[in-house]
C-alpha cells in the first residue's frame, strides 16, 4: 500500500463532499437537503425520526429540513399505513437540475471506471458495499455515544 494511502483517501472523500456540497448550492438546496433526498431515494418512506436519525439532526432542524423540502415539492408527509397516528415522509421529486448538475461528474467516473477490467470493478464494488455499511455502522455507534 502506497504510503501517502491515508492522505489519498481523504482527498477522495474531501472531494466526493466537495461535490455533493457544490451540487446542492447549484440545485439551490443545502448540503443536508441533498443528503435528505438521497437517503430517501435510497432507502424509500420514513418516519421523520429515522430521517433525522440517518441525517444526524436533532428534531427541530429535521423538521425544518422536511418543511424546506415539502415546499419546494420533493416530498410529502402522508398517514403511516401502520399505524395512522404516525406520519412518514415520501420522496416524491427530485431537484429539476439535478441531473444536469451531476452529469459532468458522472461521464467523468463512467470514462474512469471504464478502464478497469470486470475483476477490479468487482472489486472496486465490493469495496464500495462494505465501505458503506463499516461507514453506516460507525455513525451509528458514534450516534449512540
């Protein structure tokens, strides 16, 4: 392993941020409004509670994160289908420019990953899975603390 890997890793996860910061700011959002749309997209309706818990707010800037994006017609709170006294929070859009925004970077990674062959992608994958629950796992346990 090169020596400098721990500083090449941080410049890697500094730029994926910088990205993400940079691409909210152009759609007009903030940063935690992004990550709210993603984390939604990803993992689909969710209590209010959860949605503050997996963006790390508290649950007055979560409700303030939800109001945001509810006005601008990303989301909605709609009844729980379990249990009608609880509300859970849809995605039901997703920033106009967004694509746009994110195309640039997009063929930029796809021209790079394109010269790697089916066994690195392979690996490059599994790392990314693994990387993301060890992530998940460590915020969590921060969380927690």
């Amino acid at each position: 392993m090169p020596s400098d890997a721990s500083e090449t890793y941080r410049r890697y996860l500094s730029a994926v941020m910088l990205h993400s910061h940079a691409s909210a700011k152009a759609c007009g959002l903030g940063a935690s409004d992004l990550y709210a749309l993603n984390v939604l997209g990803l993992t689909g309706p969710m209590t209010p509670g959860e949605l503050g818990a997996r963006t790390g707010l508290t649950t007055g800037p979560t409700t303030r994160l939800i109001d945001r994006l509810e006005a601008a017609g990303y989301v909605r709170r709609a009844p729980s289908p379990d249990d009608r006294r609880k509300v859970i929070v849809e995605p039901i859009g997703k920033p106009a420019g967004l694509d746009e925004v994110m195309t640039p970077a997009r063929r930029r990674i796809g021209e790079l990953l394109a010269g790697y062959t089916p066994e690195q992608l392979a690996v490059l994958f599994d790392y990314f899975a693994r990387a993301s629950d060890a992530y998940q796992a460590a915020a969590e346990h921060l969380r927690s603390n």
